[in-house]
C-alpha cells in the first residue's frame, strides 16, 4: 500500500503519486559514501585542532585525506587516510587483497594494493608517519593477543600467519614489495549514517574544551567548514610551490581557529553599549549619527556571526590587523585617533566591502572594543 499524506486543504489522506520503486539508487548511496569522506576529514581536523596549533589537512590529495603535522614544510610529516564508509562484514586478509575484474576482465588492484602503490617510490616516503585504512565496517584481523578487540590496529599487532598471507598476496600483486611498518587498519569512532550531526555535537564539544561556557553557533561552524572542504577538495590542479598547496588545498589551524571565533563568543553585543557609548561620546557624534553608527555596528557583529563563508572573515581579518596594528595609537591618543589610523591602514578592496565610511567605522569600533575585551 502506498503512503498516504494528510491533504490540509481538502482534510483527506491523498496517496503520492510517485510512490512507484525508483529506478535508480545508486547516487544517494555513492553521495552518502562521498560525503562521510569530508566529515571523517572534518572530525580529524577537529581532533588535531584538540591537540595541536600548527597543521594542515587535505581532502583528495594523493589520499582521500592527508594529515600534515606542521604548516612548515621543513617540519611537516604526513599521515594518508583512505577512508570507506562500507556496510559488509569486517573486512578479512582476503577482502583487503581481492582484485576484482574489470570490464575486459583484466584484474585491477586491491583495496591494500592500491594504497601501497600511492606512497611507493613517492619523493614523501621518508616523511611518512602513518598509512591508515579507515573503514565502517571494522577489521576481522587476528592479533598476536588472543583476545584483544583493537578498534586501530597496526601492521606489528597482527598475528604472523595472517601477515604471511597478506604479504603473499601482495608480493603477487605488485611484485616483491614488503609491508610498511606504518600500515594501520582503523575501525572509526564517526557512526556511518547521522554522521552530520555526530561532527556538529564535536565541534560543539571542542568549543566547550577551548572556551568553558561561552556562546557558540556549532551549526554555522559546522557549515563554513564543510563547504570550505568541499571547496578546497574540488580542486584537481597540482602545486609545486608548498604555499600555495596549503593556500588553496589545505585546511590549517589558522582557517579552523578563525571560523570558531567568529562565531564564538562568550558575551553578546550588549556588553558592547558601554563601550560604543564611551567612544561616540569621544567622538562627538549627535543622537542621529550615534543612532546609525550603533545600527551599523549590530550589521557588522551579525555578518561576522551569520555569514557562512571564509572570505566574509578574510574582510574581518583585515580589520582586526588594521585595529592590531595601530593599538598603540589607542593607548596614546585614544579611540577617534585609532579609528582614524585604522581606517588609513584598511587595503582599499576592504574599504569597498564595507560599503561606507560609518560600516567602515563600526568595524573598527567592534574590532576594537573586542580586542579591549580581551585584554
């Protein structure tokens, strides 16, 4: 029997007419395997942003997700990440080096086989801390320890003979090619559906580790995030320069701790009136312009609090260094003199973004105060 729907016009059940069996199934479920890639991508930004202030992480990059440990390429070491969101039993030694046939009935490589050929005689090799099969539906690999349920397990844990047949199997794959110490099989902590809202309750646990008890908005954290991903994972072009990889590829400490301030905070607007009150007193303003200049700073705390995307913060970020960078004017000559200086030191593209000169000054005053704040 087809679902029926409740008809509030007519207050009868109506049937849907396109309740037939669809044709097509397969793009929800490869969309649903693509996307668990970027939120297990996502959740281990977070967890290095836990333990960390310096990395980078790329989406699509060799590996479906890479780890740097450092933004400074003469310190980073990597860690890639093949990441499948599967509903079949653990995986044993034979489903991890199966290959199956293509079309001309020409075997292709296997899941393992693939990723050691990704790393083999690569120039990165010796930076390599770790190769790690992700994989939703666990690992039947038997350890050396009758017993253990190990949720990551290293290449060392597993039992001999299983090592003997894998390292068989992929010696007749690839030719004479001995297993990587660094090879790890992880069953991940991120559920294989509802994955959505599992990375959004993180972020909001990692707001609540940094900053006890300060407002946050997890969802627009969430959503910034994941579109800059998604953004950053498109790109198919190669670097040669490291800067410009982790410039347009990567996601670093930096672009995380940015988007989590912005919409982060542990007072609202409000704790601002004494301040902005004490500032256009020293500017002079009538009630008319006092009464713009405050509408216009409501606009700016909003947009730097709602608006979902990176750029939006690049705006932000200029005006902060503006009011970073001229701070000793404030201490010396005050807050008129500061915003003066700080309007001077804005590049004119930002000027242009901020549509007007009393925008302009209600960034300034915002930044400001906020930074007073935090001293």
């Amino acid at each position: 029997m087809r679902e029926a729907v409740l008809d509030t016009a007519h207050n009868r059940l109506q049937s849907n007419p396109l309740a037939s069996p669809q044709r097509e199934t397969a793009g929800p479920r490869t969309f649903e395997k693509y996307e668990y890639q970027y939120h297990w991508a996502l959740c281990r930004i977070l967890g290095a942003h836990e333990l960390s202030n310096d990395y980078v992480v790329f989406i699509e990059l060799h590996e479906d997700v890479v780890l740097a440990t450092s933004s400074d390429v003469a310190l980073a070491e990597f860690e890639f990440n093949q990441v499948k969101n599967v509903s079949t039993p653990p995986w044993n030694w034979r489903k991890l080096t199966l290959r199956p046939k293509g079309r001309t009935k020409k075997e292709k490589n296997s899941v393992l086989g693939k990723m050691l050929l990704g790393v083999c005689d690569k120039p990165f090799i010796d930076k390599l801390n770790s190769i790690n099969l992700v994989a939703t539906c666990g690992f039947n690999l038997p350890p050396k320890t009758e017993g253990l349920k190990l949720s990551i397990i290293s290449i060392g844990e597993i039992h001999d003979e299983c090592i003997n047949d894998i390292q068989s199997a992929i010696d007749k794959e690839l030719g004479s090619h001995p297993l990587p110490k660094m090879l790890t099989f992880i069953t991940p902590d991120l559920p294989s559906t509802g994955f959505q809202d599992a990375a959004i309750g993180r972020i909001s646990k990692l707001v609540e580790l940094s900053v006890p008890g300060a407002k946050c908005s997890a969802q627009s954290i969430y959503r910034v995030l994941i579109d800059d991903l998604h953004r950053k994972g498109s790109v198919a072009f190669d670097y040669t320069q490291w800067s410009n990889l982790v410039k347009n590829k990567g996601m670093t400490y930096q672009d995380v701790e940015r988007v989590i301030s912005a919409y982060t905070e542990n007072k609202g607007i409000e704790s601002f009136s004494s301040d902005f009150d004490n500032i256009t007193e020293e500017m002079g303003l009538k009630f008319n312009k006092k009464v713009g200049l405050r509408r216009a700073l409501e606009r700016y705390h909003n947009a730097v609090r709602l608006e979902r995307s990176l750029i939006a913060m690049d705006k932000q970020q200029a005006v902060k260094a503006a009011v970073e960078n001229n701070f000793s004017v404030f201490d010396e000559h005050g807050a008129v003199s500061l915003i003066e200086a700080a309007l001077g030191a804005l590049p004119e593209n930002v000027k242009k973004n901020l549509i007007d000169l009393e925008s302009a000054q209600a960034a300034i005053i915002y930044e400001l105060i906020s930074k007073c704040h935090e001293k």
